[in-house]
C-alpha cells in the first residue's frame, strides 16, 4: 500500500490534536485552558519522527478552520501558498546570462549555471542583483530546462540528436503483438573472464528481447563485437523462436555488416535502426542490462577464474529460472506467461543450412579468362567451366567462413554451384576434362566424396539423442565448423 501524501500526514496529525475538541466541545470560557494544555504536549513530526509542539494561536486557528468544516480532515490540509507556481521575474539580463548558459552548457546543474552567473556579476556591474539559488532552480524548472547529458563526441550527427531531443517530446511505446518486434544490442560486462591464451578480457553480452513480452530470445557472451558474433547469436534465436517482423539495433558496425543487412533482407525482416546518438529509442535493452547487472553480476562479484563458458552457463541459467518466471513490475505477469498468452505474428523459422546461406555478403568478381578462377578474400576460387561466359559472376560468402563459397544465378540469384579454392597440386596431374556446354542451370549435386546412406543414417540417428560429441573440438574445428 502507498504511503500517504504529507499533506494528507499532516492533516492526519492535526486532526488527532483537535479531535477530541471537536468530539467533546468544552464549555463557554474553558477552550483557552484545552488549547493551552495541548500546546505544552509533544508530537510526533510526521514526517520526520523527531518531537514537536504547536503555539496556542496555531491550535485555535485549526480548531475553528475544522469545526466549520464538512470536511474537517481535508480542511487541516496544508493550504497551498498564494504565490505557489509563481516565481519572482528576473531581469531580462539575467534570463540572457542563464539562457546563454544553458544553450552551451546543458549538462550543468543549476547550481553551477547559478555560481556562474553569481562570478559574471561581480565581473560585470550589468548583471548585479543576482536572484536567491532557489529562484533561478524554479525559473529552470518553469522552462522545462532539465539537465542532460552530453554526447562523447561532438559530431554533426550527435547536434542533430541533441536538437531532435529537445524539439521532439519522448514517448514510451510497445508493439501490440508478440513478435511484431525484437530488439538487439550489445552490453559490456562488469566482470573480467580469463581466456584460453592466459589473458583477461572484457566479454560482451548479446541480448535479443522481444518488445511485446519481454522475453529475451537468446543471451550470449562473446568477446568481440563483430557480424559474425551478432548473427551467431540471432541465428540461434530465430531457430528457438521463429522470425519475427521487424529487428531493432543501433548503428555500431557488426550492425552495418553488409552480411546482416543481407540475411535481414533475405528472411523479410524489417531493419529499424535507432537515431544516431538516441538510445533512448531501445530503453527496454537498457532497462534488461540494469535487471542483469543487479542480479546475476552482483552475485559473481566473488567468483575467481571465471571463465567464458562458466559465465555463458550461469546467465542461461539466471535467465530461464528467474528473469522469465519472475513478474515484471510493468506488465504485471511474467515474461513467459505473456509470451505464451499474447497473440503472435511470428513465422517458422528455416533450418540451419538455410539461415547459414541468408547471412552472406553478395558481390561481383571478374572471371580469369586464362584459367577460370576468380579472386575472393586473397584467394582464387575455380569457376565450373560451363559458367565460362559470366564475365562478372556473382558470389555469396561470409567473410568469416570461407569454406562456403557460392556462385549464384546473375538474374535470379538462386545459387548454381559451391566454389572451391584453386587446388594447384590436384591440378599438376595434366589431365583435363572436356569442354562442357554453357548453362545457367544449378550443377547436380556431386555424388564423389559424398557420405554413404548408412553413414548419413547413423549421423541422423545420434544427432536425434541430442547427445554432444564425445570428444574435445580443436580451436580449428571450432572455427571450420559449419
């Protein structure tokens, strides 16, 4: 239950004094003694705690104030001052001085924009009469002139935010539908982890939530911010939840990545990037990390040799059995219950074999007419000769995984055939195949080197137990695995 407004904890005082007077009126010439003996006992400040005692004249006026009234209560309220809302006009010098101020120097308290123009004064004869503090804070607060805080960088952009800011009201929002919009951002953590080299590193948090109900789609420490982190992470929350409509990010760098945009693109997810300089714009994120950092950091604040994965561990599971099952003071319901109860306007999301392919960069090469090989990231890939007659053929890639090279359909871009690094040695056997005839066709899928159907059965089979390897990955295999 809210506690009362003071003035409702003083009028409760005061009518605990009078009261009795107003129960059981005294008779003719015996009131002064009543009041007299009450303004030599002590009361309990309301507010404060400490004793106190009121004058005789003050007791009177609130024993006639109250026994007059229908309301006696509400009368012993604190009665606002006349000139409440009101406060005494500065001279237009001074509203200059201030406004001047202000206009450089937003992020000062109005102390300091007080003491400042106190110093102009006794520099300037033109400026003498300087108002009281509390005059100057109520003609700050009178203009709406909060204190805000400077950008890092004074750059063009950043002055136009600052503009919009204070041109633009802010309003809190939230999509009406479950999936109608995620949002994504990076936090850095306030707690090192010791890597594998030997050395501490700061990690950073991906976090993607869910606008309509909280629910955070997928949580990931990494220790760099790049693209390929960033769609590591969304890939893994698409294929827990499906593809929502419209993704919500800043414009750091991994979130410009040329293979972000595309795989956006590709699966009909509609980028809305913040305003540079405004991360109010995604303040449910902030809110999250403030959630996190109060309750998940602050607990391992003690934890020696913490490790990466450790940390990964124990934010799962923070997230699934407490963020999501606890009441959010705003919704009123948990994450997951509103989550499961709202209406959802998400889509299945594909496998992984297809959002691998989604998140790739598409560009142009020139096609080496002398041994038909193109140049890629340093290294020259062979071109199927039936695709000799592309003089600008187009490939697909990620720049962090080179072992998925495609060559793709200049009119459709539907892929045509992997690319592979040129292989000089296979290549010194002399031997050559015969011309083949140009297409535009996807080539057949090679059937040399592939897997056995009983292999692929049992691959099938034990992927199925959801049982991991038995076996340690080397850092290679970690970063060569598809």
């Amino acid at each position: 239950m809210p506690s009362p407004h003071p003035a409702d904890r003083w009028a409760q005082l005061r009518f605990s004094i009078i009261g009795p007077l107003l129960a059981s009126p005294p008779e003719k010439g015996e009131l002064a003694a009543s009041l007299k003996e009450l303004s030599e006992r002590h009361w309990r400040h309301p507010l404060q705690g400490h004793a106190i005692q009121f004058s005789v004249p003050t007791l009177e006026r609130w024993y006639y104030r109250a026994r007059s009234a229908d309301d006696p209560v509400a009368a012993l309220r604190p009665r606002r001052r006349g000139d409440a809302g009101r406060s005494r006009t500065l001279a237009p010098h001074h509203v200059e001085a201030l406004s001047a101020q202000y206009r450089a120097h937003p992020g000062w308290t109005v102390q300091l924009h007080y003491d400042n123009l106190a110093a102009l004064a006794k520099q300037d004869d033109t400026y003498a009469g300087v108002p009281s503090y509390g005059t100057v804070r109520r003609f700050f607060r009178s203009q709406g002139w909060a204190r805000r805080r400077l950008p890092k960088r004074n750059t063009l952009g950043a002055q136009q935010a600052a503009h919009r800011l204070e041109a633009r009201e802010v309003r809190s929002y939230e999509v009406e539908y479950v999936h109608a919009l995620w949002h994504a951002d990076f936090h850095h953590g306030s707690q090192r982890v010791l890597t594998a080299q030997g050395a501490w590193a700061t990690p950073l948090l991906l976090g993607i939530i869910d606008d309509r109900s909280r629910v955070v789609c997928h949580l990931q420490w990494y220790l760099q911010e790049t693209a390929q982190m960033l769609i590591h992470g969304l890939s893994q929350a698409l294929q827990k939840h499906g593809l929502p409509r419209a993704l919500m990010t800043d414009n750091g760098a991994a979130m410009q990545a040329e293979e972000f945009q595309q795989g956006l693109n590709n699966l009909s997810i509609l980028h809305e990037p913040t305003l540079p300089y405004s991360p109010y714009q995604n303040a449910k994120q902030e809110s999250f990390w403030a959630t996190l950092e109060g309750r998940l950091m602050a607990q391992l604040e003690g934890v020696a040799d913490l490790r990466l994965g450790l940390l990964n561990e124990l934010t799962q599971a923070w997230l699934e059995q407490e963020y999501h099952r606890s009441v959010h003071r705003e919704l009123a319901a948990t994450p997951l219950r509103r989550y499961l109860d709202e209406r959802s306007v998400g889509r299945p999301a594909p496998d992984s074999a297809t959002l691998r392919r989604a998140f790739r960069r598409i560009e142009s090469r020139r096609l080496r007419r002398s041994d038909g090989t193109l140049s890629l990231a340093g290294k020259r890939y062979e071109v199927p000769d039936r695709y000799r007659h592309l003089e600008r053929p187009l490939v697909a890639y990620a720049r962090w995984d080179l072992t998925q090279v495609e060559l793709l359909d200049p009119h459709t871009r539907g892929p045509l055939c992997p690319l592979y690094p040129l292989d000089k040695l296979a290549n010194a056997d002399g031997q050559r195949r015969r011309r083949e005839p140009t297409t535009d066709k996807p080539a057949p899928a090679p059937t040399q080197g592939e897997l056995s159907p009983l292999l692929r059965k049992l691959q099938a089979d034990f992927a199925a137990t959801g049982q991991p390897p038995a076996y340690l990955p080397t850092p290679d295999e970690q970063e060569n695995r598809p």
